[in-house]
C-alpha cells in the first residue's frame, strides 16, 4: 500500500513540474519581449544566401 502511495504523490508532483514548465515555456516565447530575437533569428537563412551572392 505504501508503494501506491509513493506512486500517487510521485504522479501529482510531475503533473505540477510539467504544468509550470509549460507555463514557463509560454511565457519565455510570448510574454517576454523576445520580439528582437525571434526576428533576429527569421532572418538568419536569408543573411547567409547574401553573403554567398556577394563573395561569387
């Protein structure tokens, strides 16, 4: 019986981890102004496809 228990806290514990992961997880893509970074990032492909056609 013990063990049964042990299990249910163990489960209870991991819901409560994900669910502040996930919370964590939004709020580090939509609330933090990552605005900057993310278009920074869109337009990596595109600064590599200058660099080739401006050296060839």
């Amino acid at each position: 019986m013990a063990i049964d228990t042990l299990f249910d806290r163990a489960s209870s514990v991991m819901t409560v981890i994900s669910f502040i992961t996930f919370v964590g997880i939004l709020w580090w893509a939509f609330i933090h102004n990552k605005e900057a970074d993310f278009a920074t990032a869109a337009q990596l492909p595109f600064d590599d496809d200058e660099k080739e056609h401006s050296h060839g």
